[in-house]
C-alpha cells in the first residue's frame, strides 16, 4: 500500500504523540550516524523530549562540537559586524559626496539666475554666457517647432472647414436654383391651350394652304374681320 503524506500538526492523541516520537528520534540519530560515516561529517546532534529527557549524538566529542560552532557562529557575527560597518561607512561616504555635488549645483543654479556673481571670473562668465546662449537657442528651436505644428493643424482644419463651406454653398444655389425655377413655370389656364396643342395648331396652319374644306361659323367670321 502506498503511505500517505502525513499532516504536519501536533497529534492530540498522547500514545501516539510518543509513539511518533520514538520512532521518529530514532530514525533521526540513525540518520545522523550514517552522514558522519558516510561523508566523515562532525555531527551534533541534541533532542530534548516533551517530558525533557535529553537525547544527544556527536561523531567526535558534543562540548567540542559546540565549541567549535560557538567560534564559528561568533566569527560570523564579527564578519557581519565588519561588513555592517563598511556599509556604513560607504553610505557616509555616498552622503557626503551627494551633499558636496548639491551645494555645487545650488551655488551654478544662483550664478545661472544671475545671483552671487562676485565671486566669478571673467572665463566664468564668459563660459556661462556661452552655456546660457545653446540653451536659448534650444528654446527658441523648441518654441519654432511648435508654432510649426500648431500652424500645420490650424492650416488643415481651415482646408476641412473651406471644402465644407463649398458644399454647403453648393447646396444653397442648387435650392435656389429650384426655387427659381418653380417660381418661373406658369400653370395652364382654364381654356386657354397647353404647348403641344398650340404646337398641334401651327402645324395644322402650316400645312393647309387657303380654305380648309370644313370650316366653323366662328373661323369664318375672324377670316373675314381680318380681310377688312
């Protein structure tokens, strides 16, 4: 069967809480008897039990092994203590550096605002003269580019609003041209003939030379009046 994974919490019942112990003390100082063998380790081992029952292994002498740990945990704690106090005494140096390059920079920053000025020599006012000066026209370039590009977009939305504006006035006279001519076409009267008759009876005047062979009493008389 295969064993399953133990939970890692304090067994409650008191028979088997010491059962596990032994059995696990026991694999532990057959464990640390096998490394000293195997691997010419110096091992110490200490267990107290819950009832405080001492059980220890050594591969050498156990005040020995703990001598020789008591040095060495020491001897780290003074390399550590060393290498603290290096660091702090490379952090005071990065300090101090810092402090020195701050005041160094407020004392350019005032000469560049034109204060404390006394204590420059000529080569130093020359040189932030010249200093002063790329910086300016870094600025005005800076300053240029811009207007450039503020132009360029105003140039395009001027475009945009332009080719608006003419479609719009594309729209306007296409209406006022329809109204026009609405307003320009006349309706037909009552009686009163339409184009294409009026077209019917030119041609019909055209096409027949002298009395037509039926004439009304009405035409007659217009003939006649028209003779006179």
């Amino acid at each position: 069967m295969v064993r399953g994974k133990t939970e890692m919490k304090r067994i409650e019942n008191p028979t088997s809480r010491q059962v596990t112990f032994s059995k696990r003390r026991s694999g532990l100082l057959k464990k640390a008897f096998e490394l000293s063998v195997l691997c010419e380790a110096e091992v110490g081992l200490i267990v107290f039990s819950p009832r405080g029952k001492l059980y220890e292994f050594s591969s050498t002498s156990m005040p020995k092994t703990i001598e020789r740990y008591g040095s060495h945990s020491k001897e780290s704690s003074n390399h550590h203590k060393r290498a603290t106090e290096q660091n702090i005494q490379q952090l005071k140096f990065e300090t101090a550096a810092l402090q020195k390059k701050i005041e160094f920079l407020e004392a350019q920053r005032k000469k560049y605002l034109a204060e404390n000025l006394e204590s420059c020599s000529v080569e130093e006012l020359q040189q932030m003269e010249a200093k002063i000066e790329q910086s300016l026209q870094k600025v005005r370039g800076k300053k240029n580019q811009l207007f450039e590009d503020q132009i360029a977009i105003l140039q395009e939305k001027q475009t945009g609003l332009l080719r608006e504006n003419g479609v719009l006035r594309q729209k306007v006279e296409d209406q006022c041209n329809a109204k026009q001519t609405r307003e320009q076409t006349v309706p037909v009267a009552e009686g009163m003939p339409s184009n294409e008759e009026a077209q019917k009876i030119e041609v019909e005047t055209e096409l027949h030379i002298g009395w037509p062979p039926v004439r009304t009493a009405v035409a007659k008389k217009a003939t006649e009046k028209h003779s006179k």
